[in-house]
C-alpha cells in the first residue's frame, strides 16, 4: 500500500510502464503478464510499482493467490488500453506504408474455411503485389482502433452498422454425401429422417441468433412436431458439420452460401430440395474507415463484391439492398 500522504507527481509516466500495467490487468496475474511481455515477475512488478508510486495510488490489491483491480486501476485500464490499441495500429499502419500493399480481414473460422480462401486464388491471380492476411476470430474487432482494414460478418440487419453492404443472404437446406445416400435406406420426404443422424450445431439453442440454424426450427417448419432421429451429432463450428456430411456420418442442415460449392461439384447433394428454411441472418462487408481510400482495398472490395453476386446467382437470391437500412425483398 502507498502511504495516503506520498506527493503526486506530475511527470509523464513511461510507456513500458502503462504497457506493464496493462499486460496485468489483463491477465490479473503478474507470471502471466511476465510471460506476455517476455520479462522477469520481478521485473514487471517493478514496473507496477514505480507506476503506482508515479500516479500517487494503489492500482492493485494483491491478495495471496490473486490479483484485483482497484477504482483508480480501472479508470487508468479505460484510457490505457485505447490509447496503445492506437499506438500499436499506426505503427502497423507505417509499417505497412513502407513496404508492401496489403489487405487485413477480419471474418469466423468457418466462413474463412468455405467461402473466402477457396475464392481467393482468383484474387491474388489478378492482383499478384497484394499481399493476404486473414484474422479468423468470433471477436468482433474494432476497425477504428485496429489494424484491419475490413471485416466480414454475419448477423441480422438489426445488429449491423448503417455503413454495412449486405453480400448474400441465407437459407437452410438438409444436405448429405452421395454415398450415404446410396449405401442408406431411402431419403424421399422428412419422415425419412428418423432413419439417419443428423448433424447440428452444438450450441444452437444457446442464443436466438444461433437457434435459426436448428433442425427443430426446420422440423415445426415440415410440421413435424415429434419427431427422434437415429441419433444426434454435434459439432461447434459450421465447417466441422459440412465435414460430417461430406463423410458420410449424417445429414446436416447446411447453410446454403458455405456449402454452394460443394452442391455444385456433387460431393453434397441436397436430399429434399423443396424445403428450404429462409433464414433472417445474412453476411456482410464493413470497411474500416482508415482504410477505404487506399487502392489495395478497393480492388479487394470490388473483387469481393464480384464474389458476392455470383453467390446471389447460385442461391437465385434476387440483388441485395446495400445497407442493414433497407429490408430484402420478399422472394
């Protein structure tokens, strides 16, 4: 503890310090912070404390096992953590400047896996100086502080921002490899289902956002109010069901932009082809604000909007609105 009555000190405080200090407060433990920062526990705990006796107050409670934040330590984490996020972005930024062009993408693991990469060869063909890198995380980030120039998301117009471009929409559709439907009884109508696994999102039921994408809505949808399988599957991520089916270990209901693909080359076949589920989600584009003028993000945007709309085609959704402002079509 700092005695109540040390001087406050009115010089500016070392940047190695608030790093230190934020690496802490991260992490509320000071072995972990070392290690991020690769320092010595004796060595950031120096740090801590020259900065609590720099601004005059206790930052942390250190207890026995753990480490808490006080009042002024949360203040100062509110102003610290912002203001290096920026420090840290624009030397990427002139780092960047200086050598060569790139694009930075923000977008989900699955979306990555089945959509983007898969399309990117034709990219980087007509756009050889362009270098990639794609961020694959279920973070949102925040494209003004960050150093990524744009993001790909999927949500429902009400959650999107009013600059968001809406790429495509969604529908559901049960899907499965040719094999198991060769080799299994026979898949005519949605009775047969009780004869086959079927394949589901693990936490689907978890959130409204993610209880679109159930068999049980698809199921009420078929008026199929009771109804078992010959049992479950579940995976948590959009590109581990596509797998199962395309394996043979069920049926899953796909969503139909990530899995388009696949149709098309005959590895999946859409079992019942009536049934379709529309789906309110939808998967967009959000240009950071620092980087829409630079020519590199340009060419990948048009690039991608390219993309876009030969998905519309495929899934023979009519042309997008823009923006989360403007409602879709009815179909």
């Amino acid at each position: 503890m700092l005695p109540s009555s040390a001087p406050l000190r009115s010089r500016t405080v070392a940047a190695g310090h608030l790093r230190a200090f934020q690496a802490v407060a991260r992490h509320l433990n000071f072995r972990a912070a070392a290690d991020d920062l690769a320092l010595t526990q004796s060595a950031v705990s120096r740090q801590i404390q020259a900065l609590e006796t720099e601004i005059g107050v206790p930052l942390f409670l250190r207890h026995t096992r753990a480490v808490e934040l006080t009042g002024a330590g949360i203040q100062l984490l509110r102003a610290v953590t912002p203001s290096l996020e920026r420090i840290d972005s624009a030397v990427r930024l002139i780092r960047q400047g200086a050598g060569r062009k790139s694009v930075s993408i923000s977008t989900w693991a699955s979306f990555a896996s089945m959509w983007l990469i898969p399309r990117l060869e034709s990219f980087q063909r007509e756009h050889p100086d362009i270098d990639i890198r794609i961020d694959a995380t279920d973070t949102s980030v925040d494209l003004e502080t960050s150093d990524v120039d744009l993001a790909l998301r999927y949500a429902s117009p009400s959650h999107m921002p009013a600059q968001a471009e809406r790429l495509f929409g969604e529908q559901l559709t049960p899907v499965a490899s040719p094999w198991l439907l060769k080799s299994g009884p026979r898949l005519r109508k949605a009775q047969d289902l009780t004869q086959f696994a079927l394949v589901e999102a693990g936490d689907a039921y978890r959130s409204q956002h993610m209880e679109w994408l159930t068999w049980q809505r698809w199921l009420d949808a078929q008026g199929l109010k009771r109804f078992e399988p010959k049992r479950w599957l579940y995976f948590n991520y959009a590109h581990q069901i596509a797998q199962a089916a395309l394996t043979g270990q069920g049926v899953a209901l796909a969503r139909m932009p990530l899995i388009a693909d696949s149709l098309a080359s005959g590895d999946l076949v859409e079992v019942l082809p009536g049934t379709r589920l529309e789906s309110p989600l939808a998967y967009w584009l959000i240009i950071g604000p620092r980087s829409i003028q630079r020519p590199e993000i340009r060419a990948f945007c048009e690039w991608l909007r390219q993309q876009a709309d030969t998905t519309r085609r495929t899934l023979g959704e009519a042309a997008a609105p823009l923006t989360p402002a403007t409602p879709p079509r009815s179909r």
